[in-house]
C-alpha cells in the first residue's frame, strides 16, 4: 500500500524554551521534531484522547477498587481473608485492569488496537 505523499505545510513559531520542551518530548518518543508535531496534531484530530499516563492510572484505579469491592464483600460475609486469597484477588485485579480501562476508555481490545 502506498502512502499518500505529503505536500501540504503547517508551521508556528515558539520560543527557545517551547521548542526545548517539543524537542524533549520528540526525543523521548524516539522521533523528529516534526514526525512528533505531526503524530500530535493528527492524534488530536479524533478528539480528545486519553494519554498512556491517564489509561495507566484507570487501570490501577480499577484494580484498586476491584480489591477493595472484593475485600468489603468477603468481611461483611465475616470471611477470614487467607495470604491465598488476597494474592488471588491482587492477581485478577492486575490481570483484568488494562482491558477494563480500555472497555471504559471505548477503546476496542483487538489485535489491530484501532478505537472503536
């Protein structure tokens, strides 16, 4: 599949300290400058989605309230909890958050990783 040649220019003009941050950011991506404005700007075409950061702290804000929801039904049954079960509930907490998040997120969970 061919891609589309690219002959149309935006531009802006920032400050030594701006262009300092984008050129950090470009970096830590393991990109140019232009390839990460570029990623950006068309990423903010679909609207306004979450960053890795805000899908990483939903999933561990999932997985905590699994734990907890999971904790507070076993002692208002008057369960003991042992060390097993405890690990059992960190364990499906951990193994089930990321695929929660993405489900709240509206994000699809199939191998292409495409948004619904």
């Amino acid at each position: 599949m061919k891609l589309a040649s690219r002959t149309r220019s935006v531009g802006t003009k920032v400050t030594d300290a701006e262009y300092a941050l984008l050129e950090a950011c470009a970096s830590a991506g393991g990109v140019s400058i232009s390839e990460w404005c570029r990623n950006v700007l068309l990423e903010r075409t679909d609207g306004d989605r979450p960053t890795e950061t805000q899908k990483v702290m939903l999933a561990e804000i999932l997985a905590l309230r699994t734990i907890l929801l999971n904790l507070h039904f076993a002692l208002a049954r008057t369960e003991t909890i042992t060390a097993d079960a405890m690990q059992s509930i960190i364990e499906r907490a951990d193994r089930d958050k990321v695929k929660k998040a993405l489900e709240r997120l509206g994000i699809d969970t199939n191998e292409s990783g495409s948004e619904k």
